[in-house]
C-alpha cells in the first residue's frame, strides 16, 4: 500500500508582494523546523483577481532575500498568535506554495 504525504498549502498575504512573501516565510520556517519541505514554487497572487502575477522559486536572489535570518528564535506554542482567516480583499496579494513532510 503506498504511504500517504501529507501535504500543506502554505499563503502569505500583504499589501505589498514583499510582504506577502515574508508572511509565507514566517508560516513555513517553523513547519520546516518539523521536517516538512517545499514541493513547488512560490506563486504570488492577487487577491482581487485571483491572477498569478509572479512565480519563483525559493533559491531566486530576487526573493530569498526576504527571508529571516537563520537564527531565529523558537516561540513557544503559548506564545503563537491565535489564527484568524482574513476577510474578503483584506491584503492585496498572497504568496502561495506547498509544503510535504
């Protein structure tokens, strides 16, 4: 019987599509901390439109730099903010990829 992967959508959202993008790495670091690992590009959209507007990968300059230094500090679970889904239109743009373990 072939084992299962599971696998997790991963959306940043921001006004602005750097923003987007560090939201997306914010809600994926600590998932790769538990050994989950991306399995396609990152695609930003509008929210609007639900149009993709740019597609990269995690290694492109152009955007890896957004991402958090490698020392970043484990939060304890406690401390998490509680996740709320936004409202219709409440941020411009989501970066999108997914994550299997």
């Amino acid at each position: 019987m072939p084992r299962l992967v599971p696998t997790i959508d991963i959306d940043g959202r921001g006004q602005t599509m750097e923003e987007a993008v560090q939201d997306m790495w914010g809600r994926m670091l600590p998932l790769e901390d538990e050994g989950y690992h991306a399995i396609s590009s990152v695609e930003i959209v509008d929210a609007k439109t639900k149009k993709v507007v740019e597609t990269f990968e995690l290694t492109d300059p152009e955007w890896s730099y957004l991402k958090p230094a490698a020392t970043r500090s484990k939060q304890p679970k406690s401390m998490k903010k509680e996740h709320a889904p936004p409202k219709p239109h409440e941020f411009r743009f989501r970066a999108r990829i997914k994550l299997e373990n």
